[in-house]
C-alpha cells in the first residue's frame, strides 16, 4: 500500500467530504494572467507502453443473452470494442477487417461477430476505421452480406503533453480566489439574491447551492484571508436563500431545494424544464453543499436541512432501491420513466452519517448501492441525468459521471476487495474510453447544438488533454476533468499503478492552463476550449477540489516526472497449485462448483486460457521446478509411485534453489512428487528454507490424516491433524504472516486436492448432493481448496503485501475423467494422462495489481517450463547454468499481449506417442485417451501390457487439428493438410531423438 493509499483510505471515512483543508489555500487575490511555462512533460516510456498494450482489454463487451452491448451510440473508443453483429446462417466463423483511412488493414478471424477488436487493437492506428465482418463456412468461404461500422479509434496518453501552469496548490488557490470575487458571486455580498443577469442561477439546487459552498470553504481557509468574515456571510446569505426555495413539508419531495427556480428566469427554462418538474438526484447535491456550509460555520441549521432532505429519501425510495428520476415535486408522479442511478445519493447519505454520527440511513444507502449494482452496473447504461438535457432512453446519451462515482466509492470503501476492484477499474476504463482525449480528438462531433441545447462542440479548439460531458453535449467541461483526475487518485490509492496518477497529472495540467485567459483570468475555464463558453461555477468548484485532492496525493509533485511502471526488484511470489482440477471446475470456466475466491485471483489479472502442462502429476511438476522439459532428464512418463528409489536428478537447478539465491525466503507446504528416497531429493535440500507436508508421502494417502508424526514441519515431525486442505492453508498463513520482512517470499502451495481418494467434510459436499455421490465430493474438495486460496490471499493483504506480491494458480494436469464421474474438463477432449487438450490444457491465472491488466485475457500457448525464467527475471535471479532452459520468458506476453515466445511447444513424447503446437496448429501422434497414473482404468497388469504391446505393434495414428478453428479436437485435418503434417512429425521427432529414456523405477 502506498502512502498516498493509507492516508487516503483514513482521511476519507467521511468518503466524499471533498472540503479544501484551510491551509492549503492563502488570502492573497490573484487578477493575473499566468503564462504557461512552454515546456512539455515527458510521459516514461514504460508507462505509455503499458497504456498502449492495455488497450487490447475490451471495456464490458456485449454477448447475446449475458451481456448487452452499450456502445450503439458511441463515436470514439480507446480500448478494443465489441459490436453488436448478428451471427450469419451457415457461418463457421467470421473475418474482422479494420480498414483505415489510409495505410494498411488488419484483419483476424473469430468464432463470433461479436468477437472484440482484441487481437488487432493495439496495431490499428489513432483515426476513423472502418470494420467490415464476414461470415464464412467451413470453407472459409464468404457467406452473407459482410456487416460494416465505422468509428474513430482513439489515442493513449501521449508520449509528452503540456506543462502545468503552476504547482497543484496554487492553481487550487488561484482559482477559488477567482471565483469567489467574480461578479458571479457578488450578489452575495450585496443583496443577499441571485442577480437576474447571471442566468446559471436558473438552477437554484446545484448553482446557488455551489455558490454558498464556495464562499463558506474560501471563508474557512487557515490563516482566514481579510475578507472572510464577509465571505461568512455571504456562504449564510446563499444557504438561506436556497432554504427558502426548499418545497414544502406537505410536498412529495418536501425539503429539496428545487431543480429550477420558481420565479426568476422563465425565459432562460425551455422545454422539460418546469418550475414544478424536479431531478431528483439535486437533493443530495444541496444536502452536500449544506453540510459543507455547516462545517464551515457550525450553525444545525444546515446540518437539519440535509437530514430533512434525507428522510424525504427515506419516504420516497422505490422497493428495488432507487428513485424516480424526473417528478413532479408536488405529488411525486413522474414526469419521464427513468430511474435515477443514485451515486450522488448514497455519496451524500454516506457523508451525512458521517458528519451526524446518525446512522438510521445506513440501509436505505446499502439498498441503493444493491440496486446500481444490479442495472446500471451489470447493464452498463450509464445514461446522462442533467437538468438541462431531457432524460434519455437507454444507452442515447451515455455519460462517465455516475459511473466514475460508484468507481471511487468501490476504490475507498473495498480497495482489497477484488470483484469490487475490478468492476471499478472496469468503469474507469469506461469513462476513458468514452470521454478521455489525450490526442488527435475524434472527427465525429457535433458541428451544431443538438435539439436539446447541447454544446457546439468543434474539436479543433479543445485544449488536450481533456474530458467530454456526455453525448448530448460532446464537449470538454472542466468538472468532467475533475472527476477522471479524482477516479484515476482513486485507482491509484487503491492499486500502487502510477500510470493513474501520471493520467491524473495531465489533465490536471491541462486546467492550470486554462486558467491564463483574459476571459476570466485565474478561473477554471468551464469549457476546456477555446474560445470558451459561459461560466458555470458548480464545475469551477469541482476541478478545484481535485486539484486539492492531487496535491495532497505525495507522489505527484509538479515537476511531473513520471513514475514507472515497472515491476519492483524482488517481488513476493505465491505460487499455488492444483492437483488434478478440472478445466471446467473452475467458476470463471462455467462450471457448477463456486469459486468465488479463485474467479477474484483471475478478475484481478489475466486468465491464461491456453496454458499447457504435462499429462500428469510428476512430469509437471518437474517442469516448473526446472524451466525445461522432462524428456530432458528422463521425467517425462511415470509418476513417482510407493517406494521409488529415485528423484528429480540432483544435476537439475530448481526454481527454489535460484530464487534462494536471489536472497528469498523460500516456503513449500503440500505436495512435492519429486523425490523421497534420500535427504538430498527432498524439499529442504532442494532450495526451499521451509516445508510442511506428509512425512511419508510416498504412502497412500487420504485427504483427512488421523495418526500421529503424520506431517513434518522444516525438519521436524509434528502431529497435527485434520483434512489436508485446510491444515495446508493455514501453515500457508503462518508462514506468510512469520516471514522475514527483510527479504522477498516465495510461497510454494502444492494442494492435493482435488486429486483421487476423494474426501472432504460433509458440509463442502452438501451444497452439491445431486451432482452424483462421485462428483459432489469431487466439487466439495473444489470448493474447500478454493476457501483455503481465499484464506492465503488475505493473509497477503493483512501484511500489507499485496501490492507487491504476484500470484499465480493452475493446475498440474487436466482432470481425471476415466475413474467414475469425478472432474470435468467440459467440452475439451480427454481428460489426465492424455496429450489431448483436456489432459494438457489447464486452468491458470496470475494475478499482480498495477503490473497485469486486470480482467485480461491471454490466449497466446504458454507453457509449465515458462515460469522458471518468467519468475526468475522478475526477481532479478540469475538465469545462467549449465543446462539449457525450454522456457522462455511469458511476462511480455502477460502483461502487454506480445506473442507467445515459443515457435514450437513440446507436449510430451514417450515412444511414439507425443504431441506438439505450434501457432493454432496442434500434432498429436498416438493419440490415447487412457489414465495411466496409478491405474486410473481398472486393469490389471498383465491386460495393461496387453493393451500397450497391440498399440504399439498398430501403425501409428496422426491427428492435426487447428485450435483456433476447432478447439475441441473434434475435426483430424491431417489428410487435408499432409505438408503441416509432415513438418510437425518431423520436429516432433527430433524432441523424441533428443530425449532422455524414461526413468521408469
């Protein structure tokens, strides 16, 4: 957790109270212009790569019937998108091609038209495209009329943008002196009521409530500045007037200061807008200005005006948690049927709490929170709600303001929650899609004010960067500026990624510039653009609290120097694996058994989905352990069986051993396969400082140990009893929370779950009772292996680790299908012992906040022997040894979609038997579907060597199937393209000429 984090995380339990601290800003007036500096601030090139390579994560795209698709009306889009196509009868697949204006066009094939841009995204460049979709059949050939959209693919943060104009602070103080002595103002001061030529006043809830809370936080600042007492004043004048406007007790929605005034400016309130009509949602913005008028003069009477607008919410909120947008204030009956999205709501009942010490609106704010993340949440309709656009049907006018506060709500109340996290990194993600311009603004805007008055918005004036309002009104706002700069300090406390802050910094920079204008010199330039628009204050107030906010954050001085991004020297490494779990058994794979603590794991970084292990338990292990191929020392068949007197060759350099040397602490409990038969092949000569797990492993086992000196601990036999899982769990937890706090921890948690005999507490397998005797204790294991990963990784967060700590989860080998109906590997081919892919393709994701995107997606080969140079680059180990390594370094590929670095990957080879891949063509020779591990089919021995002397003495069998196309193996392409074939046999064969002859004792 960062500095910044920590103080944040305290300072904001009243969560949004966004009061300037007096000393922050001084007396002194500004009426200068402030010339910007004319330098430019280098963005770190490890940071804007980053950003570029983050852009291929598509931001909740539509799948018919789970997801809708949002972004019928957008215009522009950062980050890959998906659109809504429909699938083409007799269409296979579909061609996606991205056609430029001018230069080259990408194409790629996927099963689905409504596959996102993912695996072109980061080529296409910044400018409009046009993307054509194409059915084809089995054929390849064209089928259908080809589907078109055009759209303008946006820019990442730049490799430079201007400098601010002065310091955060400053520009903070700057500006609220500014405003407060601005003729917008001065009726305050003097008559006490709005001046009739200040138009903005027609919306007396957000503009007159604004001007009091400007006033009252100028009037407040330490030392006072020599007008404050007239401030004071002023703040009073403004809150009473609104008190005043307040509807009546007998009202529907009595106590809200109203949307639109009453009496003055009839001529400036046009279509939707009626005196009578009100936004619900402008209740709890008064309410937030009258608790900053309170806290500024501690008078109950503003604090009694928001509880009264609270309990008014009280009595009008709708069973399913929100409000009615648009009423009628006088009876309550609607004037549109939209329904508020009420993040301004809960924000203010949440500070109100706070502020009152009264908390009897705690469970109206909860069901609210329930009812945004049910709709707008799940659906994505983030629609636009402002007094001056008339409330819109679903998805027309789309808007970052709502779902940028939920998203800073979620970063301060749960910033270790990691469902929580990622659905608020999902909508930052949103709202820069949509309404971020960093470069090169889209072509598309309106040339003209819409219908609804909506701004001209011409890009070629917008100062960059900069933020758009929302559809209806395409054009950049100051205030829009302040909530991406509060949401990216938000996402930087909560995850460490200073690629937020460095966002946060530029466009704060941007609004330190606009204060240089001679329109009104030293104010926040509502429009972002020249030449600006009228002044709207309620905005000024807004950037100039997220300027406070940047500079109270340490790690953002005005020089503007970027951080980097890159990973730390030693991070802490916990490494857990699986034993035998199925590729579908797994929550995020759509399975029946709940793994809410894995699918977190998986949310909060990348979901490897073509991961490749060995067929069983050893031999996988052993690559991991080595970072190469068993077939390179003769561990590429037979399991370590009862009594066998040998081990992983002690000539081999593990993973432990050079992370050891690389000054970790190293930690292994679970199982470790690799040898027993003398000291030297165990774990503890092996490179890990600590072990917990069987003593005599090498005996059946059940998954419940009852009998005494069952278990060891480092060198010593211990007693301890009870299910394996969750004893292994815990010493996991206590070797995390002892560990040296001076040097990195590698964890290593080797679970021997959900492998065969399956057992667990009766209570894990109820909730599963109709799967079948078999599975529901198959999915209990599941289910209690996935509490214990939830037990680790809070044990990380206790520490304060998790910032630097990568976490990794898999599986050693697909699950076993041929003994009973046990684990299932869905709709792959085959199961454990097999070269097919559901014996060899298996569950894996990794996971480290601000390092992996978070809800990627990897589908580049990567392979077991991959993590032994992957970590040991991360860690800053040495690779250097005499025996020469298979795998190749998977974090480009991770972290910023680089292809996968191997050509060729070998799946094993045994005899004739064997497999490789190579692109989305995979060779399989002697394809078996058999479980060879410890009998999994029941035969005896002699019908076993029966069995394997017929295979052998049969021709041999070739299969090629393209992944890509047919990721089930279902389709043998191998007479269709005997070229591929012969070029994958023959490397195959090499692999098999270069083996070493299975170690079969």
């Amino acid at each position: 957790m960062t500095a910044y984090d920590k103080r944040t995380i305290k300072k904001l339990a009243p969560r949004l109270a966004l009061l300037l601290c007096g000393h922050c800003l001084a007396a002194e007036r500004s009426s200068v212009v402030i010339p910007p500096t004319g330098k430019a601030v280098v963005t770190d090139s490890k940071l804007r790569a980053q950003a570029i390579q983050e852009t291929s994560t598509p931001v909740r795209p539509g799948v018919p019937g789970e997801q809708p698709f949002w972004n019928g009306q957008a215009v522009q889009f950062l980050y890959a998108p998906a659109f809504d196509f429909k699938e083409v009868p007799g269409a296979k697949s579909y061609r996606f091609t991205v056609a430029p204006v001018k230069g080259e066009t990408f194409s790629f094939t996927a099963d689905k038209p409504w596959a996102p841009l993912s695996p072109i995204w980061t080529k296409v460049p910044t400018g409009k495209e046009t993307l054509t979709v194409l059915g084809l059949d089995a054929q390849g050939a064209p089928v259908g009329e080809p589907m078109t959209r055009t759209f303008h693919r946006a820019a990442v943060i730049g490799k430079e943008y201007p400098a601010p104009a002065m310091p955060w602070r400053e520009s903070a103080r700057t500006a609220l002196d500014a405003l407060v002595h601005s003729g917008d103002l001065r009726c305050w001061f003097t008559t006490g009521e709005p001046d009739p030529e200040v138009y903005l006043y027609r919306y007396p809830a957000k503009i007159i409530g604004a001007a009091a809370a400007a006033l009252a936080t100028y009037a407040s600042q330490t030392p006072p500045p020599a007008d404050a007492a007239e401030a004071m004043k002023a703040a009073r004048r403004a809150a009473d007037y609104l008190l005043g406007l307040s509807y009546p007790a007998d009202s529907a929605w009595a106590f809200h200061p109203p949307t639109y005034h009453p009496t003055m400016y009839r001529d400036k309130l046009k279509g939707h807008m009626v005196a009578d009509h009100h936004m619900t949602q402008y209740g709890a913005v008064a309410g937030q200005y009258y608790l900053d008028v309170y806290a500024a003069t501690q008078n109950a009477k503003y604090l009694e005006a928001a509880m009264r607008i609270a309990e008014t919410y009280a009595r009008r909120q709708l069973p399913e948690g929100s409000w009615l947008l648009f009423v009628t204030a006088q009876d309550g009956k609607p004037v549109e049927e939209n329904v508020l999205i009420p993040t301004q709501v809960v924000e203010f009942l949440d500070r109100l709490g706070q502020v009152s010490g009264d908390h009897r609106f705690d469970a109206m704010c909860e069901k609210a929170i329930a009812w945004i993340e049910r709709n707008p949440a799940r659906t994505w309709n983030w629609q636009g709600q402002f007094e001056d656009v008339k409330p819109q049907p679903p998805y027309l006018n789309l808007t970052k303001h709502d779902a940028c506060t939920f998203a800073i709500h979620l970063f301060q109340t749960a910033p270790h929650d990691q469902a929580q996290r990622t659905l608020a990194l999902d909508l930052l993600r949103f709202a820069e899609d949509q309404f971020v311009i960093w470069a090169q603004p889209p072509l598309d805007v309106p040339a003209k004010p819409s219908p609804d008055g909506a701004a001209n918005a011409k890009s070629a004036g917008w100062m960059l960067p900069c933020v758009l309002e929302q559809y209806r009104c395409y054009a950049p706002v100051c205030a829009s500026s302040a909530k991406l700069i509060r949401t990216y300090l938000a996402a930087y406390g909560a995850t460490g990624d200073r690629l937020h802050l460095e966002k946060a910094k530029a466009l704060a920079a941007t609004l330190t510039r606009t204060q240089s204008s001679p329109q009104a010199s030293g104010r926040y330039l509502t429009w972002v653009k020249k030449p600006s628009g009228p002044m709207w204050f309620n905005c000024e107030l807004a950037a100039i609290r997220a300027m406070i906010e940047l500079a109270d954050c340490a790690d953002a001085p005005i020089s503007g120097e970027a951080g980097s991004a890159a990973a730390p020297d030693k991070p802490n490494i916990v490494f857990i694996l699986a034993d035998d779990l199925g590729w579908a058994d797994v929550s995020f794979h759509g399975t029946e058994i709940k793994t809410p603590n894995i699918d977190r794991l998986a949310a909060a970084g990348a979901r490897l989905e073509s991961f490749y292990a060995l067929p069983v338990c050893t031999p996988s292990r052993s690559a991991l352990m080595t970072g190469r191929y068993p077939i390179r020392y003769g561990r590429q068949y037979n399991v370590l069986r009862p009594g066998s007197k040998v081990g992983l060759s002690l000539d081999e350099r593990l993973l432990p051993q050079a992370l050891q040397e690389a000054g970790y602490e190293t930690a292994m409990c679970g199982k470790w396969h690799l040898g027993e038969f003398q000291p030297a092949y165990q774990p503890m000569q092996r490179g890990f400082d600590h072990q917990y797990r069987l003593a005599e492993p090498d005996k059946r086992f059940s998954h419940l140990v009852t009998a005494d000196n069952s278990m060891i601990r480092d060198r010593t036999v211990c007693s301890d009893k009870g299910y394996l899982t969750p004893l292994f769990a815990a010493e996991a937890v206590r070797m995390i929370e002892q560990r040296d706090a001076d040097r990195p921890l590698f964890l290593y948690v080797a679970f021997h779950s959900p492998h065969t005999p399956v057992l667990c507490p009766p209570e894990y397998s109820a909730p599963y009772a109709d799967l079948g005797p078999s599975r529901s204790v198959y999915a209990g294991m599941v289910a209690q292996m996935d509490e214990a990963v939830g037990q680790i990784v809070a044990a990380v967060e206790r520490q304060g680790m998790r910032s630097n700590t990568l976490f990794i989860f898999g599986s050693d080998n697909g699950g076993l299908t041929t003994k009973g109906d046990l684990a299932s590997n869905g709709p792959l081919r085959a199961g454990k012992g097999s070269l097919y892919e559901g014996g060899t393709r298996v569950v894996a994701c990794v996971a480290w906040d601000g390092h992996i995107p978070a809800g990627s997606v990897v589908t580049e080969p990567l392979h077991m022997v991959d993590w032994y140079p992957t970590l040991l680059t991360l860690a800053g180990a040495s690779l250097t040894q005499p025996l020469p390594l298979d795998g190749r370094d998977a974090w480009p590929t991770i972290t910023q979609g680089k292809p996968s670095p191997h050509d060729m990957i070998l799946l094993n080879t045994v005899g004739r038997e064997g497999a490789v891949r190579k692109g989305d063509w995979k060779f399989v020779r002697d394809g078996k579907i058999d479980d060879d591990e410890e009998g999994g089919v029941k035969l005896t021995k002699e019908e076993k060597q029966k069995k394997r002397q017929e295979s052998r003495n049969a021709p041999a069998t070739y299969e090629l199937f393209n992944l890509a196309q047919d990721p089930f193996e279902k389709t043998n392409l191998a007479d269709q393209y005997p070229e591929k074939v012969r070029e994958l046999c023959d490397r195959l064969e090499i692999f098999a000429q270069e083996a070493v002859p299975p170690i079969t004792k």
